[in-house]
C-alpha cells in the first residue's frame, strides 16, 4: 500500500471493492509498529479501532456510512474518549480513564470516523518541542534526530508517517500549526470559538483550539464541518451557522494579501525561510493577488504577553490537579498540606511547573496590576490592531517559525529560546483569528519550511480556498 493523502482516495478505492476498513486499519497498525520509533503514540486503540473498522465497513456496503467513513485518525493525548485513557501526556493523569467523550470525539464518531489511538504531546500541552511529556519526546519523520515541533507533536508525525490519516491537535499558541510546519503538513487553527472546547483538558481556556492536521486541505476543511458549531456543553463556541467548507474549496478569488514586514525582516528568521517566502510572495504576485508588506509595531509585545496570560490561566485550570480531588497523589504525606505539596511536585514535570509558577505570580495581590491586566491591554491593543488591518487585506501572512526542526535536547533547557520560538504562531492566538501552517517544500537539508495565512474571524472558507490554490 502507498501513503493515502486523502480521504476522497481512500473512499473511491472502497468503492471499487479494491479496498476495505479492516485492511486499511491493519495497514496503520502495520505502520504504527514498524515506526515505533518515533514514539508517536501513546496508545493505540486495538480493540475499539477494530470494532468499529468492521460496523463502519458493514454501515458502507448499506450505504448508511457517515461523512467520515473511511478516515483513520488520531486524537492528542489531551482529548478526552468515554472508557480510554487520557493523560495529557503527564504523571500526574497516568491511568486516568476518561469516564465521558469530549464533544470532538462525539462529531468524529457521528460520522464514522475511525479513533485509532491517542497521540503523544507536551505535557498539558505545555511546550514548543514535544519534549515536556512524561512518555519521552517524540521524533521527527524526516530526520529522527531532529524535534517534531509541539505540542502537537505526536499528532504531526502519525501524519507525516503515514501511521493514519489525519489527527486532531490543539493549538494554544501555535501547538497544531508549528509541528504541522516541521513535519510537513497542513495545521489548521480555527477561529476561537468555531470548534467546542468540551472534554478538553484545559490549558488556557481564552486561547485553547482544537485544530486539524492533514495532509490535504480537503480533509481540513471536511474535519472543520463535521467539528465546528455551537455546543450546549461550551459557552464560548460561536452560535454563528456552519459553511459548507468543502464546497468552497474550489471558490478561488484574487486575495488582497498583507505581508508582516517585520516578521519577514526578523533577524531570527532562517534565512532559507525567508527565501522560500519571498518566492512563493512573487509567485502569488504572478498569479493576479495583491500584495502589500505593512509594519506590525508590536510584535516585541506578542510573546510576553501571551506567556503572562496563558500561565495565568493555566495556575487556575491546573489547581484541580492537588492529589485529592484527581491525579497522582503522594500516599506518605503527613498532613493535607504536604499532600498538595508533594502530590504536584510529583506529578508535574519542570515546564509545567515553570508555567504555574509564573501564572501565580503574575496573578499575586502585588503584580496583577503591573503584569496580567496589561497583558490584557496589550491583548486588546493587538485585537484592534488586527482588526484594523483586516479593513484592508483579506489575508495576513508570515512565517510559522523561525528555524526548521531543529535538535532534540538543543533548546529545551533555555525556556527563553523556546518561548521566542512562538513569536510568529500566536498572533493570531492573541487575536482569535483563524491561522494554518503550509508545507513550502525542503530547505537542503530536506527538512520541511512553511508558510502562514492568517484571515478575519470566522472566515475559514475564505482561508482555506486560497490554501487550496496556492498548493495547487
């Protein structure tokens, strides 16, 4: 069998009798094993996976099957499955079986989708590398030396190495649309809002996402339909009805197109990065869009405001995890205190520890004013910014980061280094706008480069006809 890049693949071949569940998902299964290596999973669903291979191939020759019939994908370890494990890839949720599915789940089984397994990421989703998880890092396919980017990062490679289909990421600052980058793939992160946050552990409740990743825009847009629309079980999901993305797909407009100069003329940008954005700017000049470069002046502020308020939020959703109500609980603690004490620092591992810390501090009686109410001014400042620029453009671009893959161990000891490396992805975070990632080809070296399109809210099906037709 050769690497499926779409689900439209996948169906016709079922279709013609020359291709069946049962052997598609014992060809992952094939695959997940002979590339075990790249500790991509942290655990493959056997069992359910099989079942429902078998009812769903039953649901096709009746022709009853969902939309999804024929997609095999993978779930971060951060989403949660009625009667599987979820862990968020940390101690501290080890052996914890989810006793409800979040509302994701829920959509991707309605229309027949397959879960085959949950998929390693930064612990808590808490890393640019994937390598914070209690389970190891995860490598990169193209050189396994080589990170797969995160937090994402398990999700990017069971992609990339064709061990499914398709996976479900999140994205908080740049987790599904950075590793999506280095391991070659598209990363979609929706409009805050567009997709339920429901049975979704918790990170940083105003920035978190659940995003795609795929090979294949088509299936990006696919995922997003079935995904996004109002939940009972999330407030904050848009009640605004849901476009027919792929319909729109083929809907191809000249775009007015803003280029972040300063993001182009970072000195942190790898310089075979920006070669490939300059062409592929030319090439879209070429092609009849429009293209202005327009300053971002506050491109300094980006990161350490969105480090100030994610680590607030994350002090808060985290606090649940104390040894008592769930999670890893010390059994030789003395009194209730030292069991909160020793029950966490047990459980967490040093970044996510880092992130609490830094999140109680700057929610602290004396530093709320002087940090986290003008992180949020700052927010604000970039959302009107934003919106702005959006009076004028249909599209923002810029690079997703600044280097390609780079080595396992070489940045994750200087938190700094690490936490620059989002200066490009959570922009759009900060400001709820919808983002994807683009493959842009190889640097020499062979690792992937990529590209990044930013759009107004809730205009998916804007970005992801232009998606189309630039990979065309």
């Amino acid at each position: 069998m050769k690497k499926y890049s779409s689900l439209k693949e996948i169906q016709a071949l079922i279709s013609q009798k020359q291709l069946t569940l049962p052997d598609l998902l014992a060809y992952y299964f094939k695959q997940i094993k002979d590339k075990e290596h790249l500790n991509a999973f942290n655990e493959v669903f056997f069992y359910s996976a099989g079942a429902q291979a078998k009812a769903i191939q039953q649901k096709i020759e009746e022709g009853t099957a969902g939309r999804l019939a024929g997609m095999v994908i993978g779930i971060k370890d951060n989403i949660c499955y009625k009667d599987h494990i979820v862990t968020a890839s940390s101690k501290m949720l080890e052996g914890f079986v989810s006793p409800y599915s979040s509302t994701v789940v829920e959509r991707l089984l309605q229309e027949d989708a397959i879960i085959i397994g949950r998929l390693n990421c930064d612990e808590f989703a808490m890393g640019g590398s994937n390598e914070t998880s209690y389970y190891g890092a995860v490598k990169n396919a193209a050189n396994p030396e080589l990170v797969p980017g995160g937090s994402s990062g398990g999700s990017a490679v069971a992609v990339q190495a064709d061990m499914c289909l398709s996976a479900l990421g999140t994205d908080t600052g740049g987790s599904v649309r950075q590793p999506a980058a280095f391991c070659g793939q598209i990363g979609l992160k929706p409009t805050y809002g567009r997709i339920s946050r429901y049975g979704v552990i918790a990170y940083a409740s105003s920035f978190d996402q659940v995003g795609p990743i795929t090979s294949s825009v088509e299936d990006a847009a696919l995922l997003l339909q079935v995904l996004a629309g109002a939940d009972e079980y999330d407030s904050t999901v848009s009640p605004l009805a849901v476009p027919d993305y792929p319909a729109h797909l083929n809907t191809h407009t000249k775009q007015k197109i803003a280029v972040l100069r300063e993001t182009i003329e970072s000195d942190a940008l790898d310089p075979e990065i920006k070669s490939a954005i300059l062409a592929s700017i030319e090439k879209l000049k070429a092609d009849g869009h429009h293209i202005e470069y327009v300053s971002f002046d506050l491109l300094d502020y980006l990161v350490p405001a969105y480090y100030i308020l994610t680590t607030a939020e994350a002090s808060s959703n985290l606090s649940r995890y104390d040894g008592v109500h769930y999670g890893h609980r010390n059994t030789e603690a003395k009194s209730l205190n030292e069991l909160y004490k020793l029950s966490r620092a047990e459980g967490f591992g040093e970044e996510v520890k880092r992130r609490i810390l830094l999140g109680t501090f700057v929610l602290s009686a004396g530093y709320y004013d002087a940090y986290y109410q003008k992180a949020q001014q700052v927010r604000r400042l970039i959302r009107e910014k934003m919106d702005a620029l959006f009076q004028d453009y249909d599209l923002i671009l810029s690079p997703v980061a600044p280097t390609a893959a780079f080595k396992i161990g070489d940045n994750v000891q200087d938190a700094l280094v690490m936490y620059m490396a989002d200066i490009f992805t959570v922009l759009p975070s900060l400001s709820g706008n919808p983002a994807i990632a683009l493959p842009l080809g190889n640097n020499e070296a062979g690792l992937p480069l990529s590209i990044q399109f930013i759009a107004k809210h809730f205009e998916e099906d804007q970005l992801l006809a232009f998606s189309q037709a630039f990979l065309k």
